[in-house]
C-alpha cells in the first residue's frame, strides 16, 4: 500500500510550500484509518526538507516517481522513502531509502546490529544500511510486477543528521563492511555523493508508470527466491520426513493443485509426531509451485528457532527465509483469498478476542478468511491458557460457516523421545491426562527418564549432556514469578527460579534472547519456560516442576495450586475453576516432560508428587 505518491515536482512543490507534512498525514488517514504519532509526524517534517534538497540539487528529472511511507504487503513494515526512473540505459529502477535522524550509534558484536536513540532510549536495532537492504530484498523476491517487468531495485540509507567522527566511525566497523557494500551509507556530509548515487540509477526519469507496478504486483515468489529456499532445504537433515510424514506431506501437496475452491486440511498428532517437519516441507513444497504462501506459528521463540534451523545462522538467508514466516494475530484485516495456501502450525495456541495485541475476533477466522486453502497443525491437548480457542472442534465450525471443504489427518508414530510411543503414552497416564496401556511403563533402552531428589544433581546432568554434544536445556513450570525488565533483569540478571530448601537459584531465560534461548549458548545457563520450548526439541532437558502441579495423596490425584501459579494470563478468570486451571497445567508439564529426544531428567518439589512420581517408575521397573 502506498500511503503517500507523487512525481519529483509535485514532492518538489509541496515541500516548498510546507504541505509535505500535511499531505502525507491527510493519505495516512485516508489509507490507515488512523492517525499518525506525534514522531511520525515530527519525521516527515525533518527528514522531507532534507530529501527535497537531495532530489532538487541531483538534477534528476521531474517525472521521476515518488512513494513516501510505502507498506509492504502483508506485513506491518513501512519504506520510508522510494523513487523510481530510468537510467542511461533505459533500465526501469527503483531506489529504497532508509531515512534516520540519529546523530549517534554505537557498534555490536552481532552482524547487521547497532545500537541507537530511539523513543527515548537506547535500543539494539538493525543496521540502516541493513533495513534498506532487507526491503529492497523482500520486494524483489516477493512482487511478482518487479519480476516480470525487470524492475531493479537499488537501496541505500541516509543520515541526514549525522556527521561521521574524525577517529572512528561505528557504523562503518568492519563487521558492518559487507552490508554497506549491499546498500551505501550516506551521512550529513555526503548529499552530493547521494545526488550521484540517485542520478546514476534515475537520471532519466518516466518513473511515475513504475509507481503503478510496484503498487498493483502481486505478492507472489521468485524463481530465485524458490531456489534459494530450496537450496536451504536439500541435505538439511532436520526436515527429512519418514513414514506416515510423508504421506501427510504429499496428501497436503495433492489438494495444493486445485485452489478453485476453498479447503481447510486439519494434520492432528501429539508431541514429536512429525508435525514441524511436515509443516516446513509443506512450506518448501507448495513456495516451489509458485503458490503465495505464509507459514504460521503464535509462539515467537518457534518460529525464530525454524527460520535459524532452516538458515542455518546465515543472517541474509535468515532475513529472505523469515518474510514467509508470520505471527497469528495479522490477519484481522486481510483481504479474503488474500493467500494461496496458509500452512499453521503450534495451531492450538491460535487466540480470541482479547488476547495480547491482537486486534481481531477469531485467528481460526481470519486465517480461513484470508486463504484459499489453510493447514492446520494441532494438537488438543497442548492448550495452555485460556485464550488459546485452537481447537479440532473449533476450526471444523469456522470452516463450515466459511462452506470450506474439510479433510483430516491424523499422525500416530513417534519421532521424538527415540521413537519411545510407550514412554509419551505412560506420561498421559502418570500425569492423569488420559489412562494408556502404558500405565505400567515403556522400553528403558528407547528413552532415558530419571527423577533426583535435588535440582543441583539434575543441573549438572543436563549441563553434562550439553558439554559432551547433546543439545540441552533446563526448563520449569510457571511456579516462580519474572523480575521485570525494568528492575535489571534484561537478561536473566537475576536468579528468580529459587528453590530455597536446596538453596538452589537460576535465572529464567533472558527476555534479550527469548526468542533464540533455545539455540542461544546462554541458554544453558538460564531455564526454559513453556512459551520458549513449545514446539521445539532438544536432545536432553532438565524439568523443574514447580509447587504450582502438586498431588493429594489422600484423593490420589493431581491438581494445580493456583497462588503458586504465577502465569496471571495463563490463570486469569480460573480462580473458581480449578478443573480447568489443573487441565492447563498438566498440559504445560506434558509439553516440557516432552521435549527430550533422548532423555528427560526431573526434580520434583512438592514431596507428595515426587513420592508418587517415584512409585510411579517402580511400578515401571517390576
């Protein structure tokens, strides 16, 4: 969507009569339904005066085409400033400029990141060489009227307000070289090298028709992005599927070919079934048949740790992969049949109105709405809050009011714990969930469970684990409350997982790195919790399981404490419904007592439940 156009005379004209501001702010209304912040306006005011100047004294012609604050489609990202023309060689361009008004960085250790002023203080931020880059990128790769109309796109960034230091200049640190050779840097000092670097690639101007292309190009892939997806996938042994994976993967790529119609797939399996690996290739899959496609997951930690498993930590092969990964909560809006295929996966947190920041009804809703055909990758007992509305029965009704054709999947085998079915069915049985024939056991030689009397002697177990290869973490229950980010703990400064009586502390995982804990080699030093390991996998894990799942040995039962449940989201209205919040929480210790491969260790706190829990394993044993 283009909030604001105009050719280089009318941008000329309108900043020189101080309308810039103002007719920027009138289409903002007009195309968002909403008014701009006061630093958006504050913006425009400042860095439009600077420009105007660039594009008057650079000489390029009057009918160079100008798009001011342009929203990428289907995301919430916004290009500051684009201009589009010919250039010697009557090839059709388009340069992306990324404005800043710092004056001041400073450089990190992490590529493509800097830190700077922003909204009031100092904040880790992509590298403006980096955003300008990744936009030209993404529109190349993703608008099909820029492929086929042989479009180039060029990108650069401009601080207007920054004046390069005599000594050492941190934006220009050697870890920043190979990204400014991608998209130039151009400081206060350097308009006249900017007015060339414009000249060069609009110089001829007749870009006002290019404004129409870019607007009206269908979002649809590459070729080079297809093959550049693909390449990630081949000989990347994380996503090969076995058995009845394949056979859900190749029925989902069969009803991909006719999208005349509208049709909901529905893939149900339990932990480590093979829903992840089957979800990516479908993504691989379907992006190869040109199809504009999106792969969904509610949880952030998720899908971070998918995109860097498929990228393999390549920061630019990471920034092409994740402009086809998205949250639950941004299709609200969405045009209906807006997508080809909607691939979602961890579907059982899917949310309702009122969740965190979504402004919707239904996730269920908008995702059917949007898509001609949508998958949904769910398990029903993975719930863990009572906003999570994603449900078997819950996609089934929405699909029928929307008349989309149903088809069901249904996976059993298991992939994850060794392949140890027994051992996943004894823990539905140990933690009340549902009776299993494996209420007595499964193959010790599959999978490795033991249960410590003391968190100490657990910890260094996983720690063992981890320093001999295995990839492994702690995690715990939502039994200890988070220091916030205010009072210090960034980063899991401070120790809030306390088990006094042990006299045993460690942090919960750092906020800085909650979406990357799980790969992170800080991780090994902080504890996991639920939002951060759902849907993931390790080698081996370390569970904690708090004062807030205890056992009633006189009812022979489990049930949740609801004080010593901190989660206040995950408990809100349950207070009188301790059937429900009990559910909730034995889902969570069933998700993390689920995330070993090889072995799962865990200390028990409430003396009552690790009683049971050890005759539990000598019933196992007999």
């Amino acid at each position: 969507m283009i909030i604001y156009s105009s050719n280089a005379l009318q941008f000329r004209e309108a900043v020189e009569t101080n309308q810039i501001t103002l007719d920027i702010e009138q289409a903002y209304i007009q195309k968002m339904g909403k008014r701009p912040i006061q630093g958006e306006r504050m913006a425009w005011n400042n860095s439009m005066q600077f420009m105007e100047r660039v594009i008057r004294n650079s000489e390029i012609p009057d009918d160079c085409g100008i798009l001011i604050e342009y929203n990428i489609p289907s995301t919430s990202k916004r290009i500051d400033f684009i201009i589009a023309g010919k250039d010697v060689h009557e090839q059709d361009n388009f340069v992306i400029i990324e404005l800043k008004q710092w004056d001041s960085a400073k450089a990190t250790e992490k590529e493509d990141v800097v830190v700077a002023f922003i909204r009031s203080r100092n904040r880790e931020t992509p590298h403006p060489s980096y955003q300008a880059w990744s936009y030209r990128q993404y529109l190349t790769d993703m608008n099909e009227a820029i492929q086929n109309n042989d479009l180039k796109g060029h990108s650069c960034a401009y601080l207007h307000n920054y004046h390069e230091p005599k000594t050492y200049d941190p934006l220009k640190n050697e870890v920043y070289s190979s990204i400014i050779k991608e998209a130039p840097l151009f400081y206060a000092d350097d308009t006249k090298e900017l007015q060339k670097f414009l000249y060069k690639h609009v110089g001829k101007g007749n870009g006002v028709n290019l404004l129409y292309l870019i607007e009206n190009g269908k979002i649809r892939p590459s070729k080079k992005l297809i093959d550049h997806i693909n390449g990630l996938f081949k000989g990347n042994s994380d996503f090969i599927m076995l058995d009845e994976q394949k056979v859900a993967y190749e029925t989902i790529m069969s009803l991909t070919k006719d999208l005349t119609s509208k049709r909901t797939i529905i893939v149900k399996g339990g932990p480590g079934t093979g829903k992840s690996v089957i979800s990516m290739n479908a993504l691989g899959g379907i992006l190869s048949k040109k199809k504009n496609v999106k792969f969904i997951a509610p949880n952030a930690a998720f899908r971070t740790v998918m995109v860097d498993t498929l990228a393999k930590q390549q920061v630019r092969d990471k920034t092409r992969t994740r402009v086809l990964f998205a949250g639950s909560g941004q299709f609200y809006d969405c045009e209906s049949n807006f997508y080809d295929v909607l691939v979602v996966d961890e579907a059982h947190r899917l949310k309702g109105k009122g969740a965190y920041q979504y402004k919707g009804v239904n996730q269920i809703e908008d995702i059917i709405k949007a898509s001609k055909l949508n998958v949904f990758f769910i398990d029903d007992n993975q719930r863990i809050r009572p906003d999570d509305i994603g449900s078997v029965e819950e996609i089934k009704r929405i699909a029928a009011l929307h008349k989309s054709e149903i088809y069901e999947i249904e996976l059993t085998s298991q992939f994850r714990c060794a392949g140890a079915d027994g051992y996943l069915n004894w823990i539905d049985d140990v933690l009340q969930i549902k009776e299993t024939a494996n209420f007595n056991g499964w193959d010790k030689s599959a999978f490795d469970f033991q249960l410590f009397d003391s968190p100490h002697e657990l910890l260094k177990q996983v720690k063992e684990k981890e320093s001999n290869g295995m990839k492994s973490r702690m995690l715990a229950g939502f039994a200890w409350t988070w220091t916030k980010e205010d009072e210090g703990n960034r980063n899991g400064e401070i120790d809030d997982v306390i088990i006094e009586e042990h006299d045993f502390s460690m942090p919960w995982n750092g906020r800085a790195i909650s979406t990357t804990w799980a790969v992170h080699p800080d991780g090994i030093d902080q504890i996991g919790c639920i939002h951060t390991s759902q849907g993931l996998e390790f080698d081996y894990v370390g569970v904690i399981i708090g004062n807030d799942l205890k056992f009633d040995p006189q009812t022979m039962t489990l049930y949740a404490d609801y004080d010593e449940y901190k989660d206040t989201v995950g408990k809100k209205g349950l207070k009188k419904d301790p059937a429900k919040l009990t559910e909730l929480v034995k889902n969570i210790y069933k998700v993390l007592l689920s995330r070993g491969m090889k072995g799962c260790y865990v200390y028990c706190r409430d003396k009552n439940l690790h009683n049971y829990l050890l005759e539990r394993i000598q019933l196992t044993n007999s």
